[in-house]
C-alpha cells in the first residue's frame, strides 16, 4: 500500500486505530513498526487472514492515534530516521536509505 493520503481508520480487537498500511510482509511490517515506534507511536500489528494455508502470511500495521495520517507526516518531513534524518517517501517506502532534503532525483540512482 503505498502513501494515498485517505486517512484510514477503524478497529483492531478493541482499540480504535488509524490504518498505517495492510497486506504487507514481515520485513514491511517491521520495518514500519520500529520506525513509527522510534517517532512514538503506539503501533499494533495484527495478522491478515489467509484464504488458504499455501497463502504467504501478510500484517496490517496501524497505530493509536487517530489523527495521524502517513501521508501528511511524510511530506511534511515530521518523521525522524534512526540516524536523526528526515523520512522522505523513498526512504517511507524502502526504495533508498538516503534521505535528502527534496523530493526530486536529479538524475541519481537512489541506494
């Protein structure tokens, strides 16, 4: 699922959550986890049901603030890397671990 801006909510078990991203793997899903939590976030994860036991086991991630959106923060550069950098959407999408301050390639290949 990649940054739509629709803010997505709803429940998990009993608690009221916004829906950061669904069907991802296990890398995905740790991934966001350890980063929205580094940012401080609650995150829980749950298992998405599979139709068949063959079916690779994926996760939806989401978080407890309901007024989080991962669009908005990711553009607006409010999420912090490991290393103190600013997210940007490659980064986001674990496209590139470079994390430049624009948006545009200039022609770069991205690593």
């Amino acid at each position: 699922m990649a940054l739509a801006g629709k803010h997505m909510f709803g429940s998990i078990e009993d608690t009221r959550v916004t829906f950061v991203e669904k069907g991802v793997d296990e890398n995905r899903r740790d991934f966001l986890k350890k980063l929205l939590e580094y940012n401080g976030f609650e995150v829980i994860t749950q298992e998405d049901k599979r139709k068949t036991e063959e079916d690779s086991q994926l996760y939806t991630v989401a978080v407890t603030d309901m007024v989080f959106n991962p669009t908005i923060w990711v553009f607006q550069r409010k999420l912090k890397t490991f290393d103190g950098h600013r997210v940007t959407q490659d980064y986001w999408n674990q496209q590139t671990k470079k994390t430049k301050p624009q948006y545009w390639n200039n022609g770069e290949k991205s690593n």
